[in-house]
C-alpha cells in the first residue's frame, strides 16, 4: 500500500515536471524542495498507517485470544457441571484449536462421550470426520 501510494506520488511528480518541460517552464528550487517535502509527508504519513494497521491487528488478534480464553474456561465449567451442550463446544474448541492447543484426541473423546449420552446431539457421521 505504501509502495502504490508512492508510486502515485512520484507519478504526479514526473507529470508536473515534464508539464513544466513542455510548456518550456522551469521547476524552481523552492517548488522542487516543496514538492520533496510533499513527497516525505506522504511518505511519513503511509508509514504511519501501515504501522496503525500493524498494531490493530495484533491488537485485535489478542482480543480475540482472550475472548476464545474465556469462552473455553466458561464451557469447561459448564461441562464440569455435566452441560451437554458445553462438552460439544468444548470438544469443537479443542479440534479448531480455539482458546486452547489443538488437540484432536481430547475433541474425540468429548464428543464420543456425550455421543453415547445423546446421539442426537453429535451425529456419528460428524465422530467419523
């Protein structure tokens, strides 16, 4: 984004000069050192962004990793206290790898014990995958 902003930059740049060339005119100095400061604010400027939009991401990704936290922690409970429905959700965490490591063999395990609960609730067909 910032090379593309640059590029467009120093394309209005080269076009300005070679406007100046063609009607035989010359770029001063001062307006070639303003067009050079121009050139560096928007180089300062694209920066800028790019690093806001670095930072928000990182900064969105560890709300995410804290809400995926705690939705894991709340449905470990809620399985401790023997909600179905929580153990299948639990059991999907662990096979996305969501708030917790990735471990399929406690996601299998999760949802082949609330299988033999409630086959309804987790179709043999979604165990097989």
């Amino acid at each position: 984004k910032v090379q593309k902003t640059m590029k467009k930059v120093v394309a209005d740049l080269e076009s300005r000069s070679e406007l100046n060339k063609a009607a035989g005119l010359r770029m001063s100095s001062r307006s070639a050192s303003e067009s050079l400061g121009s050139l560096n604010t928007s180089m300062a400027t694209c920066i800028e962004s790019e690093d806001f939009i670095v930072k928000f991401k990182a900064a969105h990704d560890r709300a995410k990793q804290a809400q995926a936290k705690r939705k894991y922690i709340n449905n470990k409970e809620k399985a401790s206290a023997g909600d179905l429905q929580a153990r299948v959700e639990l059991g999907m965490m662990y096979l996305r790898g969501e708030g917790v490591a990735r471990n399929g063999d406690k996601a299998l395990k999760l949802l082949q014990a609330v299988h033999a609960e409630d086959p309804g609730r987790v179709p043999r067909q979604q165990l097989e995958q």
